[in-house]
C-alpha cells in the first residue's frame, strides 16, 4: 500500500485533474469529502469519456451505456465524472483479495479505507505483483516454519524443501494423503509463491480425498 495518495475533492474542475495525471503520474483519482470519506472515483477512463464525446460521429453514442457516457461527458468537477460506489479494500485484507478485485473488476488502482471509509492509502496493480519480488530464502523460511511446523505440527525435516524464483518444490513422505495435499494448498497462498510442484510421495488414491479446507 502507497499512503501518500494524490486525492481530489468533489468541486475539483476537469482541468486540473488532467495537469494532475500528467503531474503525478497516476491513472485514478480518490475523491472524497472534507473529512477523507471516500465518495468515488474518477480514472483515466472517465476522463477520456470527454474526448471520445467531442471526437464521436453520429450514432457512436447509440445504446443505453453509450447514452449514459455522451451525458457523462458534460462533467466538469470530479463530482460530476466520479463512478460512485467506489470499489476499496480494507488494510487488514490480503493482497490475494486484492488482485482479485482489481481483475474482477478491470481496475488499475484500489482506495484502502478504514472502518469509517476513510481514505489511507492506495493500492496498485505494481504493489500487489511486487510480492513476487520476495527472496527465494524468505519464502523458504515461511514454507518451513510457518506452514509445515506451526501450522501442521508436522516436522519439516519430513521434507525436502526447495525454492528457486519463486517456484516450491516439495518432495518428502507426509503423515498421510490428505495432509500433504493440504500443506500443498497452503504453501499455493504463501505471498510471493508462483507455483507449487507437488513431487510427494503418496501412498493412495489422492482423487478421492476430501477437499481441503
């Protein structure tokens, strides 16, 4: 999460959120109330409604979302432009939860708010793809210490452990099949883990295990 975050008001004019994209280099825009509250958001996208309006030929604004966009690029202030109901994240939430907006959604950078839905940072697409960026080491000690010693009780000796850019490799005999699918399904969520290739050694039929929970 980045804290320092370039927000806007409601009154701000159109024109000095395009000086800010190209000044502070950002595609989205917070906007918010005197007190931080988050009200909306305003993205590259919307802005450029204005230029596509001005730019359009007759019957490029045909159909309901088109119709809805030519009115959209009357705004003048953020207020006007904002998409309302603003997709934010808590700061407690994982970063996998916030991948998974941002790709649900089609959005390049997520307001984080407090209980109240006050603005306190911001995440981006380059913020969340900068866990993979994480040491090999730091992820081993994790897999080891973390997911197979205090999470399984299960003495990581029993393994063999490997980490190589990002990729686990597990090879070893665990206590039982459901319990090595499930320390396999667990190192998958460590943060920076790209892959997981499971070489354990199971002794039946693993398709027929209950689902891990």
């Amino acid at each position: 999460m980045t804290a320092s975050v370039v927000a806007v008001r409601g009154d701000t004019s159109f024109k000095d959120m395009a000086a800010l994209l190209g000044s502070s280099r950002v595609s989205a825009f917070p906007v918010v109330d005197e007190t931080d509250r988050v009200l909306g958001v305003v993205s590259e996208a919307d802005m450029l409604i204005k230029e596509a309006d001005q730019a359009s030929h007759p019957g490029v604004f045909a159909g309901l979302r088109r119709r809805r966009d030519h009115e959209r690029a009357a705004a003048v202030t953020a207020g006007e432009l904002m998409t309302s109901r603003p997709v934010t994240i808590g700061p407690d939430e994982p970063v996998e939860q916030a991948a998974f907006l941002m790709y649900d959604r089609g959005i390049k950078r997520l307001p984080v708010v407090d209980e109240a839905g006050h603005l306190i940072g911001i995440v981006s697409r380059a913020d969340v793809l900068s866990v993979y960026a994480r040491p090999d080491d730091d992820i081993w000690r994790e897999v080891t210490d973390q997911v197979i010693l205090r999470s399984f009780l299960v003495d990581p000796a029993r393994f063999d452990v490997t980490v190589q850019s990002g990729i686990v490799t597990l090879s070893g005999r665990p206590e039982t099949d459901q319990v090595g699918q499930q320390i396999v399904d667990a190192v998958s969520h460590v943060q920076g883990v790209v892959t997981v290739r499971d070489r354990l050694e199971y002794t039946g039929d693993r398709s027929r295990l209950p689902a891990s929970s």
